[in-house]
C-alpha cells in the first residue's frame, strides 16, 4: 500500500492511498477461501465449491466489502500514524468512472482513494503563573434568609372566601377571554384561573383594574400589550379582556413557624432555613463560579493563539448562526432592530465561534495532559439530568443518544470542561474578595443590558463564557405550551 501526501497547505492535508491490484486480489482470494466452507450451492456438496464458480457468483459484493472496510479503517490508520489528530471527520473520495470501478471489483486494476482533512494543530501548554483570578464571595446574611422564608410563605399561604370587594393581595378565581379587535386570540382565555393582585403575574394594567371587583362581576378590561411582548402577533397591541369572577379570597396571615415548615414538607423552621441558606449560597457559588471561569478563560485565550481548524469553526458558526436566527424569528425582530446587520453580525458571531473552538481545544490539551477523565457514572447522571429536563420524552432521549454518533459528546464535554477548570484552579493563583451581592450580579445584569442593545436575542459574554470543546446537538427540548396571553413574564 502506498501513503503520498498531495498537500499540506496551514491545516490541511490530502493523502493519496494507493492499494496494488495483486493485493486486492490476494485479499479476495482470502476472503473466498471463508466462504467457501460456509455457502451452500445446490448441485455442489458442503466445501467443494470450485473457486472459480464461486468468484464468479460472489466475488464482486465480496470486493465492495472490502473496499467499503478500508475507506472505512484506513484512513485513521493513517492519520495516526503520521501522528496527526483529524480536527473532523475526513472527507474520503474515489473513481466515480463506472468503468474504472468495475476493474477495481474484479481486481483487475489498483484501487486508489484519496482523503482530505485539517489537522488539529500541535498545542504547547504554557505556563499557569501568571494567570490570576479575583473569586468574589458572598456572605449570606440573616436578613436575607428570612427575606426568602417570607417570600415561601406567602407562596404557600391560604386564602378564604370574602365578601365585598377585591383589593390589594387578595386572590381573585375568574374565567377570561382575550379579543384584539373584536377577536378572540389563541391563549388568550382561561376558566377559575387564580391571580392574586398586585403579584405582577399577568401584563401592566391587567391586575390594576380588578381592584374594587367582587363574585359575580362581571367586566371588560382594556390593556395595551408590551411591545417586547414574546409573541410578536401581539406585541404594542390594545386588547380586552371579558371578565367574569368566581371568587374572592383574602390572604391568611404568614407566620414562619414549624406549622408552616411541616406544610412544606420539613420537620421544623430551623430546617427550613438551613435548606434555604443553602440553596442561596449554591445560587451565589453558581455566579461566582461562572465569573471565576469566564476569566480563566479570558486569559487562556490571551495565552494561546494559533490557527483553528476551518470545519471545527463552520460547525460553531452553524450552531450559534442557527439559535441566532430562531431568537429573532420567535421575537419578531430584524437585525435592524437590534442595532446591527447581518454582516456585523456574522463577524462578530464568526469571532465568537474561533474563539470557543481554539479555546475547547486548548482545554482538552489541558485535560489530557492532566489525565482528566469523565467517569460512566458522571455520564449516567448527566444522562439522567437530561431525562428530568424532558417530562414524557425519556424514550425519545435514550434513544437519541443511543442511536446518534457523536451525541454522548454533548454529555461528556461540559463535564470535562468543569474538571479542567477545577484542575486550573489548582494551579492559579485565586484571590477571594468579599462583595455585595448587588456587587456579584451587577456584571452579569450590565452584560445583559448591553446584549439587547447590541447582540440579537442572545447574550454575548454569556456565549463567550460558555467555551465548551465542540458541543454536539443535543436533542431540542419540546416548546412549552405558548403561555396565557394575559401572563406577563414574571411568574
């Protein structure tokens, strides 16, 4: 077998591949010599097939075979023993000349294919000294506990049936039906629906003008739609609302006590705010942690620079070009809008996917060369996770990852980069700064309003924090139900 290279040019290579006729023909002798203990003729008995007959009846499928096996096994032969990675799947091509590829069959003539791939290019980890990161912490305060066990309780508090009319904090049981010009529009209607007044659940105005209603009322309300309204059908638009309540109920008064806490499940108050002091310290661990990693890897991409392979981009590129244009679809909205064009948008998006490829690629460099690895278990209970996020799909996403090459790498990779994280965390140096918490999300919450104005539908520092080793697709959660049109974003 003959290897020549016919180009290597940056990142890419081509390799000719190039098989002697005799040496097909000595593989399919071999191959025909197996069967012929194995295939039944009539007219001849078990094993006296003569060969001739039997090439002449199966020798060709039999060649397809082997050609199929070495298009399919050789080229990684190859690429590995140049010492090279294939950044993608290499491109494989042959004769397309129905003649030629007859010859080949009968061995007649040498069988020749060509493969074309990029490199994943040679990565020199260089030192962590001088990598330094500030992790902001939060000291969770006991006002703030309790704060949060109010906001609990009143989520979980009873109502009672009143007479008279409904005011401020009082729940209100009402059927509904949404018209825009005189029409009723989807998800605009609802029976015994429950909304308590001034909880901020349903669109500006709405629950302003149910103040001073009672059981049996009945009324049309006039509200003005949002113009950043998720469904675009809507959004600026006047509509009204019929009306008719069922009941009004006032709220019980909240106590904090082990009455309540055994309401929600727990044995007693103190438990009840050691689970919530928990889940706020793992909320603000989250941001810190996010924080944290967003600046490691804003100094590795300083770090390192090189050429990214084309195919690895392309693919980023596609992922993040496709969930920009379904944002923009579902919101409505034009590059226009968004205070750019498509052309800047495509740079800057372009950008963004180099960077998370060369940036994954320097992390699976890190991790390798650590030996960081992801555990079956880990994957397990990834998997598992992905199975909570999916109600009623579990066959469907076992399946997906069952079924799909490459999809358990949508799994693997945020795992791996968490581990790789951890590892440089190690090996960095960490400053601890005790902040605010209006300090710790101030950040995020400035990047998110600097987004709207420039990124359309989609965060761009969270994009670039989120520098995973080549994420593949996973399978696309289901659209939730639209929500209730007189349902404002807050819940």
């Amino acid at each position: 077998m003959q290897v020549i290279e016919t180009l290597a040019e940056g990142l890419k290579r081509e390799i000719k591949v190039v098989i002697p006729a005799a040496d097909m023909k000595a593989r399919l002798d071999e191959r025909l010599a197996e069967a012929k203990d194995k295939v039944r003729i009539n007219g001849f008995r078990p094993g006296k097939v003569p060969a001739a007959h039997l090439k002449k009846m199966y020798g060709k499928s039999i060649m397809a075979d082997l050609v199929n096996e070495l298009v399919r096994e050789k080229p990684s032969e190859i690429i590995s023993s140049r010492g090279e990675k294939s950044a993608t799947q290499p491109s494989i091509s042959m004769t397309e000349d129905e003649k030629e590829a007859d010859k080949i069959l009968a061995a007649e003539t040498d069988f020749e294919f060509n493969i074309a791939y990029e490199v994943i290019p040679p990565i020199e980890l260089k030192s962590n000294d001088g990598i330094k990161v500030t992790r902001e912490v939060v000291e969770v305060t006991e006002d703030e506990i309790n704060e949060q066990i109010l906001k609990i309780a009143e989520s979980a508090r009873s109502y009672e049936t009143k007479k008279g009319k409904a005011a401020e904090g009082d729940r209100v049981t009402m059927n509904y039906l949404g018209k825009v010009d005189g029409v009723a529009f989807d998800g605009g209607a609802a029976e015994d629906a429950e909304l308590v007044i001034g909880s901020g659940r349903f669109i500006p105005g709405f629950e302003d003008q149910l103040v001073g209603v009672k059981a049996g009322d009945e009324k049309t309300i006039t509200v003005t739609f949002p113009s950043e309204y998720p469904a675009a059908e809507l959004a600026g638009k006047e509509a009204t609302f019929d009306i008719t309540v069922k009941e009004v109920a006032a709220a019980a008064d909240v106590e904090i006590n082990d009455e309540l806490a055994t309401k929600l499940g727990l044995e007693s108050a103190e438990k009840l705010k050691e689970i919530v002091r928990g889940q706020i310290e793992s909320q603000y661990g989250n941001v810190t942690r996010q924080k944290v990693k967003r600046q490691i890897l804003d100094q590795l991409d300083e770090l390192y620079k090189f050429d990214t392979p084309a195919g690895l981009v392309d693919a980023e590129f596609d992922n993040i070009w496709r969930q920009i244009n379904t944002d923009l679809a579902q919101s409505g909205k034009t590059f226009a809008d968004e205070d750019t064009t498509e052309e800047e948008a495509r740079e800057e998006y372009r950008k963004l996917a180099e960077r998370r490829v060369r940036l994954g690629l320097v992390l699976s460099e890190i991790g390798e060369k650590a030996g960081v690895e992801v555990t079956e278990d880990e994957m397990q209970r990834a998997l598992f996770q992905q199975l909570q996020q999916f109600p009623g799909q579990q066959k469907e996403i076992l399946d997906y990852f069952r079924n799909t090459p490459g999809a358990s790498a949508s799994l693997r990779a945020p795992i791996f980069e968490e581990k790789v994280i951890d590892k440089l965390l190690t090996e960095v140096s960490v400053t601890d700064k005790t902040v605010s918490k209006e300090e710790l999300l101030a950040d995020d919450a400035e990047e998110g309003e600097e987004t709207k104005k420039k990124a359309p539908a989609k965060k761009k520092a969270a994009a670039k924090a989120d520098a995973a080793e080549g994420e593949e697709a996973a399978p696309k959660k289901k659209a939730p139900a639209k929500k209730k049109a007189a349902e404002g974003d807050a819940e």
